[in-house]
C-alpha cells in the first residue's frame, strides 16, 4: 500500500498551550495552599509553615509572570514546556523535603508532571522528565525535614515501608508515563490518519468537479469563438480566392470547428446522459481501480458472476481511490497474480480482491485497517511493508461508500492475502447510505460463514 505522507504524523511537534499549564499550576497552588494550612492550623501539627508557603509563593510568581509576559493563546516549545513541567518537579520535592520526604503520602504527586509531558511532550522530553522525579524521590528518601505530627513522639516509620514507597514511585513513573504516551499517540494517529483521510477526499472530490469546471468554461468561451467563425466567414468571402491569405483564412476556419467540437464535448461533461463519465458498471468500476497496476507486470484474473443487468454506480472517486489502493497493495505482494472475483445478486455486490503472496499473519490480521500500522508488523507479513495509512485510508472511503470490508487469508493450501468488500445493491447502485437498520446489520445474510 502506498502512504500518502513521507513519515506518520505523529512525528511532528507538539506545542501546549502555556494557559493549560498556568491553568493546572494554580489548581496545584490552591491544593498545595490548602494542605500546608488544613495540616498546620486544622490538625495543629508542627511544619516549616513560612518555607512552605515561600515555595508556593515561588510557583504564583512564575505563574504571574508568565500571564504578564505571554498572551493565553501562546504556544510552548517542546524545551520551554519541559522547563516549566520540570520546575513543578523541583517545586513539589522542595516542599516534600519540608514535610517529611516520602514518608509524606502527597509524594504520589510527582506522577501528575511527568503524565502531562507524556500526553503532549515527545517521549524523550518525558524520560528526561521521570529521570529528573526518580532522582529526586532516591534523594528525599535520604534528605528531609521530620514529617509533620502532633506532639512531641513523632512515628518512625520502618526502612522497608520507605523503600516499599519509594519502589511503588518509581513504578507508578514508569507505568503511567507509558500508558498515558501509548493512549495519547494512538488518539493523536486517528486523528491525523482522518485528517489525512480527509484530504484525500477532498482532493477526489474536487477532481470530480473539474467536469463542471470545464462545462463552465466551455459555456463562456462559447460567445468569442463564434464571434471568430464570424469573422473567419468574411474574410473567407472578401479574400482573393487563392494565395496564401486565403489558405490561413481556410486554417483558421478549420481550428474554429476544432475548438468547437471540443468545447461541445467539454458542455456534454454535465448532461444527465453523460453515460461512462457519469456511471460506472461494475466491470468499469473494476477496470478504474485495476489499470493503473497493470504495468507492473502482475497479471490479473477477473470473474464476474451474477445475472444480467450488471450493477451500475455513479462514479464516486472516494470509492475508486479506495479499490484502487486495495487492488496497488494486492500488486505489490503478490507472487504471480492477483484475483478480483465480483458477484452480484438482487441485493448484495460482492468484489473480493486476492493475491498469492505470504498473506497476513495473525498480528497483522487483528489490526489491518487500523492507522500507521508500524513496519515492524508489516515486514513480518508481507516483505516490505506498506501496511498503514494507506489501507487505512482506503478502508475509511470505502466505508464511507456504504461498503463492509472483511480481510482474511485465503484457504489452505493456497497462500496469500483476500479482501472482501460487499454493498447492499441499493446502496451500491444509488451511491447513498439507507435509512433504517445499520449497514452493517442488512449485509450480514452475505457475511462469510
């Protein structure tokens, strides 16, 4: 399969929003304030209570600061979000180191910093990040003020509950860095694979109505060039009937009726009898999606079955783009040949598109279709990849079409990859979803077994 961008998406940089992090550093700053005062004047136990609100006067600061010099709407770089996420870091140990190290159960928060860098920051930046807040934690279990009690007994808490602490921490660090990173880049691969998807479409679309263009344009030049016959006419009949005037005069009154009849076929592009430029059968559909592959030298078997009349669709370049992304990736794997099989009834359409190549392996098979599918997987299945975007792509146009897509291997002993791609007739031949039950529901009596 063909992908449409030189390198996933994913890839490119992402800016947070400075209000976000501004946003979230004052709701820290609140809950750090009502904890230090709740501990302090609430449950009457003896802390740092000038150091502590001296280092959360520290982080308002920086938060003033940043309103004054930035607008809301500022975007961070990659370094200057991991500089502000990693002072937070520095900004919680220091009251930690205040109020008893990790003995103190709001230790837990070092975690919330580093899962903001890994939903947004590259993975780099978020290693950089957890290595900054297990260093800190490994220095908190040894470097710290007694934890905060009443009474003048404070509790000794064992070695091991500390070390259990401080393994639980790293643990959590690493756990909820890698869970928020992997959840977030498959959100942000769907999102820029529709994106993508869109683009597509829309490029499809507006090739699709270069027809109407040229219509159009056909109509307006129609005026001067009738004007010109005109004029050719009577320089034709004012002329000396022989010499070379009257043989530039017979050229361009030949060009004139050239000119003519194109712009007459460029007028029919809009008619309502516009026949194959308007409709495809079920065979042209086929051949659209399958010709551009044939000069690679992969031959094609082609078997269409079903009773007279042949199913007729508008022309629909979402869906020609789709098979014919479906029919190149069949070409690119395939060992001697490529099947397209079509069948027809009075209410399904059935195209299935195979190749004898190594076919999909299990792993491939669970996710085919799903966006920026890694090579990895790819080279384990089908040698040299190619297996993301753009199935992707054709998938989603597909279904867009009104089409269910089933992929599988074919039956053993042959090898080799099938994509099974079915349309209620109606939808098919009317190019248009049903209302009512789901598509998916109406095409189940043609389901493979």
């Amino acid at each position: 399969m063909t992908d449409l961008v030189p390198s996933a998406p994913g890839g490119a940089p992402r800016h947070l929003r400075l209000d976000t992090l501004v946003r979230l550093r004052w709701l820290a700053i609140a809950g750090q304030s009502a904890a230090v005062a709740g501990v302090h004047f609430g449950l009457g136990f003896s802390l740092p209570f000038g150091w502590c609100f001296l280092a959360i006067a520290v982080s308002a600061w920086l938060n003033i600061a940043l309103r004054i010099r930035f607008p809301l709407s500022h975007r961070l770089r990659e370094g200057a979000a991991t500089a502000l996420l990693g002072f937070d870091i520095l900004q919680l140990a220091a009251l930690l180191y205040l109020t008893g190290g990790l003995q103190n159960p709001f230790a837990i928060l070092f975690l919330a910093p580093v899962m903001i860098s890994a939903t947004a920051l590259p993975p780099r930046h978020t290693l950089a990040l957890g290595l900054l807040a297990a260093g800190l934690a490994t220095l908190l279990v040894f470097l710290h003020w007694p934890l905060p009690w009443a009474g003048s007994e404070r509790p000794l808490l064992p070695p091991q509950y500390q070390l259990g602490n401080w393994i639980a921490l790293l643990l959590g660090l690493g756990f909820t860095g890698i869970y928020a990173w992997r959840v977030a880049k498959e959100a942000r691969d769907l999102s820029e694979a529709l994106a993508a998807t869109e683009l597509v479409l829309a490029r499809e679309q507006h090739l699709s109505q270069l027809d109407g263009l040229a219509a159009a344009a056909a109509h307006e030049l129609g005026t001067p060039l009738a004007t010109i016959a005109l004029v050719a006419r009577e320089l034709s009949r004012l002329a000396p009937p022989e010499g070379e005037m009257a043989e530039d005069i017979t050229l361009l009154r030949e060009q004139v009726e050239r000119c003519r009849g194109i712009l007459g076929k460029l007028t029919s592009l809009q008619d309502d009898d516009a026949g194959p430029l308007d409709q495809l059968s079920l065979s042209l559909l086929i051949e659209e999606a399958a010709g551009p592959q044939r000069p690679f030298g992969v031959p094609f078997e082609i078997a269409l079955t079903g009773e007279k009349p042949e199913p007729v669709c508008r022309r629909n370049p979402g869906m020609i783009y789709g098979l014919g992304n479906i029919v190149d990736n069949a070409v690119d794997f395939a060992s001697s040949k490529v099947t397209i099989t079509a069948q027809w009834t009075d209410g399904a359409v059935i195209l299935t598109i195979a190749d004898d190549g190594p076919g999909f392996t299990p792993e491939v098979l669970l996710r085919a279709g799903d966006p920026y599918l890694s090579r990895s997987h790819a080279k384990e299945s089908r040698a040299g990849g190619g297996l993301g975007l753009g199935l992707f792509i054709a998938k989603t146009l597909l279904e867009r079409s009104g089409a269910t897509l089933e992929f599988s291997n074919l039956p053993l002993p042959a090898t080799g990859a099938s994509i099974r791609i079915t349309w209620l007739r109606a939808v098919f031949e009317r190019d248009d979803r049903p209302a009512g039950p789901s598509n998916a529901e109406l095409l189940a009596p043609y389901a493979t077994e």
